[in-house]
C-alpha cells in the first residue's frame, strides 16, 4: 500500500496511471478505517476514535516526498501518511483502536496510546539502535495540541550538527545531514504558545524542517475567526518569509484537494529544507474534517448547513476522484471497482483485528472458568462462586480484566478456606498478573544492563597537590573532558555559550568546541528541552540547560508529556538519552530559590532526578548519564559554585551512582535525611546539637528517582529509631515523597520509637534578602530546634524543654 515518488522524467502513461490509482487506493483505504473505525466505538468495541479522514490527499503528497533517514513528528490526524510510507496496515490499525498490547500486531504503542498516535521503532528488541537512515521514521506521537512542536525542533537540529560538526559517528543517524525533519498540526492548534515558539526558533536555528498545517477551518468546533488572527496562520506568518536579506522561512499554500499541486509544492518543500536547510511551513488550506473532530460528538451540531454541503463538494478524496475521471486516468466503473474490494479488504482486517484481540482474553476466561468450577465443587460457597462462573461465561467478547477480575471476587468466598484448590487459584491469579501487568506497566525506565543504576560508582581521586578551587571550576573541567572525548555532545542554553553560563560552569569552552557544540539560546525553555529531545532521539547525546529550576516550569508540559513518557508509549522502541542541566535551591527570592521538587517529580516519572549537594558529585552524575542512555535531571546547587571543592585528579573518570544515598555522618541518635542546599544547613545544625549530646546521623539522599535502591535508610533507622526528613521544599513536596518512601517502600516504621518528623520550607515562595531566606525555608536553628524537640520527647530527663 507504499506510495512512492517517481521521479523519471520519461514515465509512461501506464506507469503514471498505476501510481496515481496506487495513491487513490491509499487515501480510500484511509478513509474505509475511518468510517468503519467510528463505527467500531459506537458499538463499543474501542474506548475513542480520532480519525484522519479529509486530511488523506495532502498526506499522499507529503508521503511522495519524504525519504528513507527523514523524520515526522506529527499528530493525530496522519493515519493516511503513514499507509503511504508503509509504516501502518489496516489490520494495525484496527489492533490500535481496540488497543491490541501485543507490539507486533499494535507497533505504534502495543495499546498503550489511543488510534492515531503513530511511532515507528527506532530501537531493536534489546534497545540497540536501528539504522534509522535506511527507514522512514515517525517520531511518537502524543496528544497534547502542539505538544509534537518542539521535539520537531531538534529532530531537524539534528541534520545541522551531523551537517556541520566534525568527528562525530554518523553510522545509523545522518547521511551527511542531508535529512528533513517534517511536522503537521491542525490549524487550531496553532494558537498554541509552543506552536509559535518553535516557529521563532527553527527561524532562528535555520534548521531543515517543513511544517504542514492541515486547516479545516475548525478547532473540535470552534472556528477559525476564534482561533487565529484574520483567519488564516500564514497570512499572519509572511513576516517570517525569508528575503534576499535576511534568513527566514519559505512559506508555502496550497489547496488540501489539488492533488497535482500539492505534489509540485511538496517537492518544493523537500527540496528547499534537504539542500539549503531552511525551514519551510506550508499551508494546506480548503480542507474538510468529514466526521467531524473524534467519536465524542456530531459536527453537525455546529457546522451549518451551507459548510457541510460545501464540506460534502469539496472533500480532497471526492475532488481526486473527479480529477482522475476527468483526466481519464481512470474510469468511473474502474475506481468502482477498486472502492468496492478496499471496503471488503477494510472490512476483512477488523474482522482479523478483532479476532487477534480477543484470542488471549477468551483463553484466559476458558482457564480461569474451568478453575473456578472446581473451586466452587470443592467449597461451602459453592452457589456463590458458581454465579460469578455464570456470568463470566455469558460474556462472548471479553476484556482480559474479566477474568481476573472474576477470580479475585471468587477469592473473597474461599478466603477461610485451606483446600489446594484454594492455593491454585492464588497461583493463577499471581501467574496472571506476572503475565499480563507488564504489558501495561514496562519500560518507564530502562530495565537493560545499559541502565543507569547499572554504571558502577568510581570515587574522585586525590592528591596531596590537588588545588582547592571554586565548585564551577570542577563542573568547567569536567565539562571540557566531556566535550574533548564525546563528540557527539553538545551544550545549550540561556547564556551558556558566549560568557559559559550564569556561574560560569562552561566558561571558555565555546571558545574551544565552537558555537555549534556550546550554543546559546533564546528565551523560550520549552523549545530548549524540544531540540534536546529531538537531538537525542537521532543519537547525539544532548546537555538542554534551563538557567533556573523555577523557569523548567515552562518546559514542564513538554518534561512531563514527551520526554518522561517516551520509552514507555513506544514499549522500548525510542528512546531520548536527554541530560537536562538546571540549578536551583537557596538564593534570593521567589523566582530564583526554586526547590519545588514535589512537583517537578511527582510529574516526571520515566526519567531521573538528580539533587547533587556539591559540584563534584554532579560532575560525577553527568559521567554516571554519558555511560547509560536514560534521559534525567540534574539540579545543581545555587549557592554552591563559589563553594570551595578540591579538583579531582581523574575528572571525566569519577562517576556518582545513581539511586545510591551517601551517609555523610554517622550517628546513634536519629537518622536525618535531605540533599542539595538544604544539607549543609543539616550538617552546621548537626554540629551543634553534637554540643548538647545529640548524635545525628546524616544521610544525603542524592537521587529523588530512583530513591535509595538499596534501602539504606531503613538499615540506619534499624539503628537510630528515629527519623526526620528534611529539604526546602513546600510541606508536603519532596519530604513527604521521602518519608512515604522509607515508612511504606522500605517499612521502616517497623524501628521507629518516635514519630517520623518532616521539616520544609514554608508554603509560600522564599521572600527576596537574607532574612526572606531565613524566615522562608529552614535555617539552622529551625532544624537544631526540630530535632531536639524529638529528643526532648523521647527523653526529657536528658533533654529539657527548649521552648
């Protein structure tokens, strides 16, 4: 079902007419799965459907024009495009709108996304790169509106820094750079913030990237004249057109049912951003959305009459139909026929989908309904087991909850029970989940030998001539190793390249490795983290710096929603090795004493976060990354980089384990937890209670995820029985994270002899100054205070009310 490009100039007739009725099959073949897919979630086989009918005629186009290497980053209305590349059959298509968890009948996501949310598989079954230049690629779709924006970004980026900088590897990513990055999204969606600070970027980069913005006029069912200024985006984009003086776009329109034109103009497009890498949006523009935006709802409940009949008049698969007989291309009882065998072909492999969704949810009711039988034969709640059997046996299209869900309701009326009827079902229910749960809850994190919790810790060395230097002269020397010895690195951010970065952490290496590699970049975080992403999901290793913790929040949505969720809706088959480098903690004021980590990794499960108290430790943390290929985020201290640290003598060499606490100080009356800024504090408070007879132990947390894999913490409440956690924080951010980590994960409750205690920050924002600071977040005496008030409890012969 491929469509492709022919591109000899002396095509027959016949060769011209077998292509041309090959694309008519494609987009009637795309828009039989639309139709027939409504239909399948009215009747209630899938959950939603979001189809791309009405889009299927420009996709052909754009199809004949992307090439082996190429990316897409698209969005949920491209089914059509990816039959042409043939990267999607019917049957998958099917398999991803009842959501099949079986990867090889469901490739996009094995069920774990709704229908049109597309992927190709960058990775092999054991995480190895494929040869992505000899295949056409889709980068993971997601369903946030223009959240596929600024991973386009980087994915064009990519074939500027494999174009331009020397030395690094190319095999399996880059053919000299020669690749397009090719975006789509819906008109709506371009009122979206991220929509137009990728457009700015990519202008600025001036990165080979097309850009197609499928219009229909409507956002679900808001028009255009609510969505966008004058009604129509490349209009209010022509200030991006690129001049004989100055760099920009090429911005492209084009008719969504011209079938001849959009050809021409997507070759246009390929041509310009392949060769000259400049960036290219096109308008497709008179397109049609004919069941309207999904199975939610009936778009003639806000079309009038007028758009729908001219909806009907104008659809681009009736208008290519026209084209074709009126060219005589093709007769009308010729495509007849072909629209007659498609509709059975669409109709043959639901049927198929359907069945191969259905066989292991049937065999495991046919397990689960024997078994249950001979449960309910062997107990005194025989009448009741054998009701839930009944019902689970009038179910003819099962979910596969079903039947576990039927035998762990059956479990409740054998539970006084001691029978080995009784333990079978146990085995099978423990079976079943061992089974079936993976294939909803694998791949958050890489569970290969190349993970990071894998790379073996490697300590600093040092020497009696090792000078004493300032914490970001460690970091700037660390970094050079990086850059000298991986050339596929690469560092940008807001004033990281010219002055090295707010704390000078990369001072002078621009200088050094060029503009390419240490790059500054505008004010826009959430495109930062997009070229990262993108970056990395073509094989460089990308370093995307936010200047402040408080600013991520901008590049949040796209942490949380791409990046952090990536090898799990792919189950394993991309992946994005990002290191994102930030600072935050204790400094002056609301915008720049950012902790606000309860937050940040209650949203961003499926990567790591890093909390480094020195910079040592975080030079070691990105060495750790560099050996692994899992994305993270290392927050650096604020106050730490005039701090003063003894330059190790292997830098590049020494590695911080990663999910590993490190006691710091060893003690025999309480266990206090915390990390980053917040721990100095903890360790000046240690020093003074030790005045008064209290022997603190101090652990440093080092990574909030993984957290404390070895279970460390509880082996020193085990010894202390006592335990307090405490950061800088809001209450109940991070040290209630901690706390829920060590008191339920690791059952450390089972040793405490006092009540866990949590010191933060606050609820409001640290106030600007140093008494902002003192009377916003923990300072020393808050914490000596807190803990001896735990001590005093315990013991107040020893330790008398303080106040």
């Amino acid at each position: 079902m491929q469509t492709e490009a022919n591109t000899n100039k002396d095509l027959s007739f016949d060769d011209f007419k077998t292509e041309v009725l090959n694309d008519y099959k494609v987009a009637v073949t795309s828009r039989e799965c639309s139709l027939l897919g409504r239909r399948e979630v009215l009747t209630g086989k899938a959950k939603f459907g979001i189809f791309g009918d009405g889009k299927e005629v420009p996709q052909l186009a754009m199809a004949k024009a992307f090439k082996n290497g190429d990316f897409r980053s698209g969005y949920y209305r491209d089914q059509t495009f990816m039959m042409a590349i043939g990267q999607l059959t019917i049957q998958q298509f099917f398999a991803g709108l009842y959501a099949n968890t079986d990867l090889s009948q469901e490739p996009m996501s094995a069920g774990r996304q709704m229908g049109g949310h597309f992927a190709t598989h960058s990775l092999d079954a054991n995480g190895n790169w494929n040869d992505l230049t000899q295949q056409k690629n889709s980068s993971s779709d997601i369903s946030p509106t223009a959240g596929q924006m600024p991973r386009l970004l980087g994915l064009a980026q990519a074939s500027k820094i494999y174009r331009n900088v020397k030395g690094i590897d190319t095999t399996n990513f880059s053919v000299e750079g020669n690749e397009v990055a090719w975006g789509t999204i819906g008109n709506a969606s371009t009122s979206e913030g991220l929509f137009f600070e990728t457009i700015n970027a990519a202008g600025v980069l001036q990165v080979p990237m097309v850009i197609s913005v499928w219009d229909d006029e409507y956002g679900i069912s808001v028009h255009a004249r609510h969505q966008t200024t004058k009604e129509n985006i490349s209009e209010i984009l022509k200030g991006f057109q690129r001049d004989k003086d100055a760099n920009g776009y090429e911005i492209l329109r084009v008719k969504g049912w011209d079938y001849a034109n959009l050809i021409a103009t997507y070759e246009e497009a390929s041509k310009i951003a392949r060769e000259e890498h400049v960036p290219v949006l096109i308008h497709v523009n008179e397109l049609t959305q004919p069941q309207g935006h999904s199975t939610s709802g009936s778009h003639e409940r806000y079309k009038d009459k007028a758009r729908l009949n001219w909806e009907a008049e104008n659809d681009c698969n009736v208008k290519m139909r026209t084209w074709l007989i009126d060219n005589n291309i093709a007769t009308d009882e010729e495509l007849q026929t072909i629209e007659k065998n498609i509709k059975k072909q669409v109709r043959d492999a639901k049927k198929a989908a359907w069945s191969n969704y259905l066989e292991p949810a049937l065999a495991e009711k046919n397990e689960i309904v024997s078994l249950l039988q001979t449960v309910a034969n062997s107990s005194p709640n025989k009448v009741f087991i054998e009701k839930i059997v009944n019902e689970l046996e009038d179910s003819k299209e099962p979910n596969r909850k079903d039947a576990v869900q039927a035998a762990r309701k059956a479990l409740r009326y054998v539970i006084s029970e001691n029978t080995s009827e009784k333990q079978q079902l146990l085995d099978w229910i423990d079976a079943f989940f061992e089974k079936v749960q993976p294939l909803y809850s694998s791949d958050l994190y890489n569970d290969s030998e190349s993970a990071a919790i894998h790379v073996k810790e490697v300590k600093p060395t040092y020497t009696d001539d090792n000078e004493t230097v300032d914490g970001r002269v460690v970091l700037r020397e660390n970094f050079d190793y990086i850059f000298n010895n991986y050339p596929e690195t690469l560092v940008f951010g807001e004033d990281a390249g010219n002055i090295g970065d707010v704390n000078q952490g990369l001072e002078g290496l621009q200088e050094k490795y060029g503009e390419l590699r240490v790059a500054d970049a505008g004010i826009r975080e959430a495109t930062i983290l997009g070229q990262g992403i993108g970056m990395a999901m073509r094989g460089l290793r990308p370093i995307a710096e936010i200047q402040y913790l408080d600013y991520i929040m901008y590049a949040l949505q796209i942490i949380s929603d791409d990046l952090a969720t990536l090898r799990y809706r792919t189950k394993g088959r991309q992946k994005a090795p990002l290191i994102i480098r930030t600072r935050g903690h204790r400094l002056e004021g609301i915008w720049h004493s950012g902790s606000q980590m309860g937050g940040v990794l209650n949203l961003v499960r499926g990567i790591h976060v890093l909390v480094p108290r020195d910079m040592t430790k975080a030079a070691g943390f990105y060495n750790t990354l560099l050996q692994s290929d899992e994305p993270a985020l290392v927050v650096e201290c604020l106050n730490g980089y005039r701090l003063k640290e003894q330059l190790p003598s292997n830098i590049g060499e020494f590695k911080t384990p990663i999910g590993v606490v490190e006691t710091v100080k060893e003690g025999e009356d309480i266990t206090l937890v915390s990390y980053g800024s917040t721990l100095r504090i903890v360790q000046q408070a240690a020093k003074e209670l030790a005045e008064v007879g209290i022997n603190a132990e101090i652990i440093d947390v080092q990574s909030l995820l993984p957290f404390d894999l070895n279970h460390d913490i509880v082996k020193s409440v085990q010894k202390t029985n006592r335990l307090m956690v405490i950061d800088e924080d809001v209450p109940g951010g991070a040290s209630a994270y901690i706390l829920d980590q060590i008191l339920n994960k690791q059952e450390a409750f089972k040793f405490l002899d006092s009540q866990p205690k949590t010191l933060a920050a606050k609820p409001h924002r640290p106030a600007y100054g140093t008494d902002g600071d003192y009377f916003s977040k923990p300072s020393v005496e808050d914490v000596f205070e807190a803990i001896y008030d735990v001590m005093h409890e315990a013991s107040p012969s020893t330790y008398p009310k303080l106040r």
